[in-house]
C-alpha cells in the first residue's frame, strides 16, 4: 500500500487497516503535555513519524525519547519564523507532512467582565489559538495539496458554541478555529487535503483541571453533560486518529464533538 495519503484509501480489507499511519509524518502541536502528548503518543503507536512541537524542550525530549525515531521542535507557534522552522525541520526529517495536528492552545485567566478583556490578552489568545494555526495550516496545506494529499485536525472546543463572556477571547477564538476549518477544508478539498476539527467538552488535562478544580464550576458543567462524567486525553486521542486517518477519508469541513453530549 502506497505511504502516501491519497483522496481514496487504495485498498479496503480489514477496516482497522484504515486507522494505520505507516510511513506516514505527523505533526502535533501542544505536545508537551495533555492532549497533544496523547496524540503523539496513538499516532507513533500505529506507525507513523512523528514531529511533536511546543515551547517546552525539556518536556518534547523526554517525549521523544519515548516515541523512537520522532523529532522534537521546540516553538512558539505565534511566532512566524518559528512556524518557518518547524516546517522546514519536519520537512528535512522526513520530506513532507500528511497530516498536521493543529493542538496548541491557551485558555486565558477568567475576566470579571467581557469589557474588561485588554488588547493584550485578546492578542495573545489569537496569536496562539487562530493566528498559528492559520498560518501553519496555510503553509502545510500548500504543500500538502501540491503532493495530493493530506489531512489537518484542528482542535475546537464546545466554548466555541456556547457563550461563556468571562473568557470571551478564548470563545471568539475557537469559533474563528471552526470558521478556518469550514474554509480550508472548501480550498484544499479538490486536492485531496481535509481539514477537520474536534469539538472539545472538558478533558482531564492541566487545562480542563481550571474547570474541574473548580466545584461551582464543575457542577454546572455536570448539569448540561448527559454521560456525567469529564472526558479523558485517550477518548479525544482516538476521534484525532480517526480524523488523521483514511478511516475518515469522505469526511472534510466537520466539527466533531468529543463533550460527553453537552450540546445534544
Ligand atoms: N482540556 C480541556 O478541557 C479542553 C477543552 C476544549 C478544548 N481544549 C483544547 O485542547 C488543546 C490542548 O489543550 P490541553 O487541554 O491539552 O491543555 P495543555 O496541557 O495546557 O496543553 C496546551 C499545549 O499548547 C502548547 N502551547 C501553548 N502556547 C503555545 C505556543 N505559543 N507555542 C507552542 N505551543 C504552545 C503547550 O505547550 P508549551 O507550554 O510547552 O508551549 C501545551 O503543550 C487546546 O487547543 C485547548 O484549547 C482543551
């Protein structure tokens, strides 16, 4: 079976087959901790090369040291040359990108009111949350369209959907995410690059411990979510792989909500 990732899967036997990344490289942003370590850690588990970015070094060794023959890039994705430098290591590693995790994310301190959000946190929010992954996708995309080929997976969150003026920033943000996912997936769709997304309810990660150490907070998120439970970094992990893989290959333009039914 040819590595590349083509608009069809060339063969259909086993259907888990469809969820295999051999030979295939596989950028995850945020994968010095939570989600995104997860995500790293499935995706080298069904064969893929693995480039894993984020500021930490120190967290991004310990990672590759796990996951053999990965990369580590150490970034700050809001930055254009470190965008540069993360492509190009990718690129000198393994030759190309097949897919493109779009994970990084900050959720930013609570505001007593919306009015209150100062420019520079609304900066600091989109240059992280949408500005990075534009521009990364962008570029990436470019490339991946040019081979034939390719799938992005942009992490969302259900905060995009439901109005929450205390991190508003952080709210616009994603939404603008889901905007950007709709978008790329209508360009790079007739050259079989998908974009897709995850929408996100709360996840047991150092992120989703801001709401779940909080018990008013908590209950009232219990109060909406129909399996009473918070979801774990594996449940998205697997709906990541799914997404990055053929087994979703007629799927482009999606938000897929991984909340425990928050918003049915
Ligand atoms: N956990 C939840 O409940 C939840 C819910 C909905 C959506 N999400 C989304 O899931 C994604 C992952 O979050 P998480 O829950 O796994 O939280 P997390 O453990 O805090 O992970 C966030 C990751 O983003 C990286 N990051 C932040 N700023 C960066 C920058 N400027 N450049 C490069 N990397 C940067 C962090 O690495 P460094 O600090 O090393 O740079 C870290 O690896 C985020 O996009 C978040 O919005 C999470």
């Amino acid at each position: 079976m040819s590595t590349a990732p083509g608009p069809r899967p060339s063969t259909v036997g086993n259907p888990l087959d469809l969820f295999r990344l051999d030979g295939r490289t596989v950028v995850v942003t945020g994968a010095s901790s939570g989600l995104g370590e997860r995500f790293a850690r499935v995706v080298h588990a069904v064969g893929a090369n693995v480039v894993v970015a984020a500021r930490r070094a120190e967290r991004l060794a310990q990672l590759v040291e796990a996951l053999p023959g990965s990369v580590a890039v150490a970034v700050d994705l809001s930055l254009e040359d470190d965008r540069e430098r993360l492509v190009a290591a990718a690129c000198e590693r393994f030759g190309h990108v097949d897919v493109l995790v779009n994970n990084a994310g900050i959720s930013p301190p609570h505001v007593e009111s919306m009015v209150d959000t100062t420019e520079a946190l609304w900066d600091k929010v989109m240059d992280v949350n949408l500005k990075g992954p534009f521009f990364l996708t962008a570029e990436i995309g470019r490339r991946m369209a040019a081979r034939g080929g390719g799938s992005v997976v942009n992490i969302s969150t259900t905060s995009a959907l439901m109005a929450q003026p205390e991190i508003a920033a952080y709210c616009i943000s994603k939404a603008a995410l889901n905007a950007m996912t709709r978008c790329f997936a209508r360009e790079l769709g007739p050259q079989g690059v998908r974009v897709n997304a995850i929408s996100c309810g709360v996840i047991k990660t150092a992120m989703g411990d801001h709401t779940l150490n909080d018990p008013q907070r908590y209950a009232d998120m219990m109060k909406i979510n129909p399996l009473k439970r918070v979801g774990y970094p594996e449940e998205v992990a697997a709906t990541a792989l799914y997404l990055a893989s053929d087994a979703s290959s007629y799927s482009t333009g999606i938000i897929l909500q991984v909340d425990g039914g928050v918003l049915a």
